[in-house]
C-alpha cells in the first residue's frame, strides 16, 4: 500500500499541476512499473521483507525504475518535460525507504520478544553447538530461536539448550531419521547444523537429504562470525561448497572518497556552527573556572598520538582527581565511566546528555586525525592494557559518531563495545557511514548512556 501511494499520489499531483495530459495513463504507468521493480528484486520475499532498512537497495530499485521508464518514454513518445517527469517519481523510494524502515523496526522488536522468529533445532558436536548458541544468544536481530540440540558424540552441551536427542560419533545410517524425530518433537522449523570433525562430507549431505526430503529447511553454519555478507562469495571446486572472503577495505579510492566527504562534512559543519561554537564557549567560561576548550591526548589511527579537542564539561582538576575514583567505575575492562561523576560541572551534565562538547572535534576532522564515523579515540592507557583483537580497532580512524555512541554509549560493557567497533573496522563500508550518521541524530536526542 505504501509503495502504490508513494508511486501514485505525487505523480498525479505532479502531472496535474503542471497541466500533462494523460494523467491517469501515467499514474498508472508509474505504479505497475515500481510494483513490477520491487516485485523483481522479491522486495516482498520473506527473506527480505523486514530484514533491512533498505536505504541502499531502495535507491537501486529507484534507478532502475527511471531506466525502465525512459525506455517506456521513448517507446511510447511521451512528451511530458524530463524534470517533471523526474519529480514525479522521486517521492516513491522516499515513501518506501520510510515503510521499510519501520517494517525492520518492528520486526525487531518482534524478536526481542522471541516473535517472528524460527524454531532451529541445532545439530553438531557439543563444542559447536555451544558457539552456535552463545552467537544466536547474543544478539536479536536475526531470525533464529534455539529450542533443542541433538549433539553429536559423547559429549555434552554446556549452553543449557534442551537435548533434543544425539547422534553417535560414528555414522550408522540413521542420522536424519533420529534428526526428523527431534524436530517433530519440539516442533523445529529449521535444522541448524554446525560442522565438525565427526559430522561433514557424506555424512552431512545424507542428513541434508533426508531433512530436505521432509520438507524442513537446512541451514550450515560456516563458522565465520561478525563478516559481513558483500564480503562472501560461494564457489564450487572439484564439488566442494567453498566460501571466498573478501578482505576488509584498508586502501583504495573507497577510503579516499571517505576521507574527502569527511573533510567536506567538517568544513561546512564548522562553518554553519560558528555561532553556536562562541555561545557555548562563553557559557563554558561563565559556568565555571576555566578554559572552554578541552585537549586530551588520544590514540587515532594505526597507533598515532593526535590532539583531541572538547568543550569543557568537567572541572579544570579532573585528569589530577581520576586516580582518586578509580574504585567507583562503573565500566568493565580499560573503560573509566561514572554515572554520577563529581568532576563534571553543571553546564557539563547538559553538553554530555545532548553531545555538544563533542563537537570541537569537527577541527580533528578536518585535519585528518579523526573521521566523521569511527570507534571512539582511545586513551593511551586503555590501549596500553589492550590485547589482541582489540588492538584491531585502531585499523581505522576515530570516528565523532559511530556504533558506540548509537548503540547505547556507557551503557554498554567494554566487551559489547569491543565487538562493536570490531564488526565495523572489518566491514567498513561507505552505506555503512551514512546509516551511522543517521542513526546518530536519534542517539542524540534519546540521551541514553550519555554521561
């Protein structure tokens, strides 16, 4: 319905107003034509519908529906002016984009209250289960639910998941039977397997067989975790399933594409915030004693000390009374956070809560030492306690948003934000900036874990 209004409405109204002819026949065009794009794409599949915002495809469905209409202009010798053809149909991906985003919204909050979800029965050695388990435990925006395990061997799960029968460690040819049995027990949707030593080859795929042939879907898990799908690619060689990952991008004209729109972004953001910069400043300075900027020394990019600039929001004493409240952090691992810290002055609580102090950093931008979207920029001592993965963070620049500050700032432990800036250093990408950026406005106003 939304896609039929978005693709009838402003067209009408368009053509209306600008006096074309044949209205109805263009609406009507213009509406068979988008239906007939997105039915295409199986924008109405299951396994697409609700599952992403969409910004990214719905800009793709929309190109291609002004090449198919050109082609139909052409074939038909539709006179009506280009720009107000062009017009007419640009309210259609914006209709669209809108629905999917709140179709993805609710599907998600659907499935934190185990709705809209499949039943999976997992199947694999114990080890594996229990990853598979604790990864689709983690997160609720995905749509599997564990309800059993038939662990393979003699070992057994420790992630508490109901036993839903076992197979032996060898194979014995009845392997899908007593799979089939588990499932119509506990009433599984899908069968999860996750390979391994005593489950792979012919064994897997006369298990795959006889669950396909019962009319249950089958899912493999690979193993991989936190790669983001473009980076994958199936291929087959010499009849093995092979899985070809891509690299995460660390060069080439992607990057430099992004470090020219954030230099751009930080000039003009510098520029239109001026006035706003010196009210602040002055009510820094009359707040408390005092200078109204703030510099800390930060860890940016592949290790490299910078210079980071804030508006002031604590007392000029903080760094020499940190030691002192050590005992009082409310963070887990290298992160120093309180709720209610005494160094934070008034005004400080208030540039905090709306993220207005942060916004000096638009300067660190512009000179390279930070990005628009990144990890939040360490301190030195937090990266000397760092460890291995964790180190990965500091691949890619400092961000003045990113998937921290959206996803719920102090609030989260030093492992949920780990994992965070981990998925985004490796699956960096441009789309994923600007749904950062927007996402960013709404972090802002709610406020929460800002402190």
């Amino acid at each position: 319905m939304a896609d039929t209004a978005g693709a009838t409405v402003p067209v009408a109204f368009v053509f209306q107003q600008a006096g074309q002819p044949h209205v109805v026949t263009a609406t009507a065009a213009v509406c068979v034509a988008w239906l007939c794009v997105l039915t295409g794409h199986q924008r109405y599949g299951l396994r697409f519908l609700g599952e992403s915002r969409g910004l990214v495809t719905t800009l793709h469905d929309w190109l291609t529906l002004v090449g198919l209409l050109a082609v139909v202009r052409v074939l038909s010798s539709e006179s009506s002016p280009p720009a107000v053809a062009l017009l007419a149909v640009t309210p259609a991906p914006v209709l669209t984009a809108l629905c999917r985003s709140l179709t993805h919204r609710h599907l998600k909050a659907q499935r934190r209250q185990a709705r809209a979800v499949h039943r999976a029965l997992v199947v694999g050695e114990a080890r594996a289960v229990d990853r598979v388990v604790e990864q689709l435990a983690s997160r609720t925006d995905h749509p599997y639910v564990v309800i059993g395990a038939v662990p393979v061997g003699e070992s057994v799960p420790r992630s508490g998941i109901p036993e839903a029968g076992q197979l032996a460690g060898a194979d014995r040819g009845d392997d899908g039977q007593a799979v089939l049995a588990a499932a119509r027990r506990h009433g599984a949707e899908t069968v999860l397997v996750a390979p391994g030593s005593l489950l792979y080859g012919e064994r897997l795929r006369a298990l795959s067989w006889t669950v396909h042939d019962a009319g249950l879907p089958l899912v493999i898990a690979s193993g991989l975790a936190d790669v983001a799908l473009r980076r994958v690619r199936p291929s087959t060689a010499a009849g093995l399933h092979l899985l070809h990952v891509d690299p995460p991008v660390r060069r080439g004209p992607q990057l430099l594409l992004k470090s020219a729109l954030d230099r751009a972004g930080a000039a003009l953001g510098l520029a239109l915030l001026a006035p706003l910069f010196v009210l602040l400043a002055l009510a820094v300075r009359l707040d408390s004693d005092g200078p109204a900027l703030y510099r800390q020394t930060r860890v940016g990019h592949r290790g490299e000390h910078f210079t980071m600039w804030k508006f002031r929001s604590m007392a000029v004493d903080a760094d020499r009374l940190r030691p002192h409240l050590t005992s009082a952090n409310d963070m887990d691992g290298p992160l120093f956070k309180m709720r209610a810290d005494p160094r934070v002055t008034r005004l400080g609580r208030l540039l905090r809560r709306t993220s207005l102090d942060e916004l000096p950093q638009l300067v660190n931008v512009l000179r390279g030492e930070m990005s628009l979207v990144g990890p939040r920029p360490p301190l030195p001592d937090e990266v000397s306690t760092y460890e291995g993965p964790a180190l990965r963070r500091l691949l890619v620049k400092p961000g003045l948003t990113g998937p921290w500050q959206v996803s719920g700032r102090s609030d989260l432990s030093w492992d949920e934000s780990l994992a965070l800036d981990l998925r985004y250093a490796d699956n960096w990408s441009l789309t994923t900036d600007l749904g950062l950026l927007a996402r960013t406005f709404r972090a802002v106003v709610d406020g929460r874990g800002a402190y």
